[in-house]
C-alpha cells in the first residue's frame, strides 16, 4: 500500500522559491553579459550566505524535523552555482589579482589560502549533495552526528571564507583592477556559464527528490 503525500507546487512561489528565482533570472541574463563583474560576486556571495543559513537550518532539524524539501534546494545551490563561483575566482578574480601581488604581498599568500579552501569546501560539498540528496528522497542518513558536525564544519569555514573575501580580496580589487582586466574578468566569468552540465559537475541526480519538486511524492509503504 503506498500513501501520496502533497508537496507545495513549484509555481506556489515562497519567498525561498522568490529568491532562487531571481537567482536563476540573474544568471541567464548573465550569460549575455556582467557589466560589473565584481558586484556579482559580491551578489554571489549573498547567495552562499543564504546556503549556509539552510545548511544551518536543516542540521538544526536533525533528524526527525528535516524538510526534504530545502534538502533538495541546497542540494542544487551546492551543486551548481558554488562550483561556478569558485571557477569564476579561481580562473578570473584571483590571476587579475596576483598581478597585482607586489602591491600586497600578505594578499598573495591569503589568495593561495582561499583556493586551497576552495579545494576543501568542493570534496566536503560532494558529500554534503549526497546526504541531502539521500534526506530528500527520505531516506535515513547513516550517522546524524556525523552528518550535523559535517555541515556544520562546512558553513562555519564557507561563512569565514566568504567574510575574508568581502572584506579583503573584493575591495583590493575595486582599488586595483582596471577597466580592461574587469573585461578580462567578464569573459572568464561569461565562459565558465557556457560549460556543460558534465564539465562541471556529476550528472547524478536524485529522481525522487524530482518527483518531490514536481509537487507530488508517492512515500514507500
Ligand atoms: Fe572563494
Ligand atoms: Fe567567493
């Protein structure tokens, strides 16, 4: 005997639906142009603030209040714009920057720091993905403890991370990148929107977590 359990429909818009959409409105408008490169990635950065309020929210709720629901939303926000961020950093921000090392030799070493936590946060989100996914599917996770002290651990360091960067790497970029690296930036960030899904990240997906985003979830007797 199998019970249907109703979700919320994905056009029934929450404020959480409200800002993903934008999110997403955001991104497609960028893929034809980011006029200014550094203020979405500060943009970015409010966007990976609100992945650790729900990362926080969904270890708080551990294990039998968890919405599967919000599970399967940070699941994606991990898994797509997170990796594109780091890539938009990594292979634009940073080299703009460490042209300008001379100027701050301490900024050099700090950027050197940020991308090997970049390394760290994308091994440790492959598994947050996978738990989340598994909670959204409603499946039981396999230590609860080792799941809070892991997405703990990990919005904990992103928050840091995310705090240095606003305070030290954006405004030193403001200060000293000029108008043709800004534009060197842009096409970088524009190339990084153009990879395929399979350049990016695994395609697996959770299927039940989808049938749950279409609004209807049939639960196992
Ligand atoms: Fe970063
Ligand atoms: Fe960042």
């Amino acid at each position: 005997m199998q019970k249907i359990v109703s979700f919320p429909k994905a056009d029934a818009r929450s404020p959480e639906d409200e800002a993903f959409a934008q999110t997403r409105q955001r991104d497609e408008r960028a893929m034809a142009s980011i006029p200014d490169p550094l203020g979405f990635m500060a943009r970015a950065h409010q966007d990976q603030l609100r992945i650790c309020e729900l990362l926080e929210e969904i270890a708080d709720s551990l294990p039998s209040r968890v919405d599967r629901l919000k599970c399967f939303y940070a699941a994606g926000k991990l898994r797509t714009t997170m990796r594109i961020h780091h890539l938009d950093e990594e292979r634009g921000l940073f080299p703009a920057l460490r042209r300008h090392a001379q100027i701050n030799r301490s900024l050099a070493s700090s950027l050197e720091r940020l991308e090997s936590e970049h390394i760290e946060d994308d091994s440790l989100s492959q598994d947050i993905i996978d738990a989340l996914e598994r909670l959204a599917s409603g499946e039981a996770v396999s230590s609860v403890d080792g799941l809070s002290f892991m997405l703990r651990a990990f919005f904990d360091s992103h928050r840091r991370h995310i705090a240095f960067e606003d305070e030290m790497v954006l405004p030193a970029a403001r200060q000293h990148l000029d108008r043709a690296e800004l534009e060197d930036i842009e096409a970088v960030m524009l190339a990084n929107r153009r990879m395929s899904p399979d350049e990016l990240f695994s395609r697996h997906l959770c299927s039940t977590a989808m049938d749950l985003f279409r609004g209807e979830f049939t639960e196992p007797s």
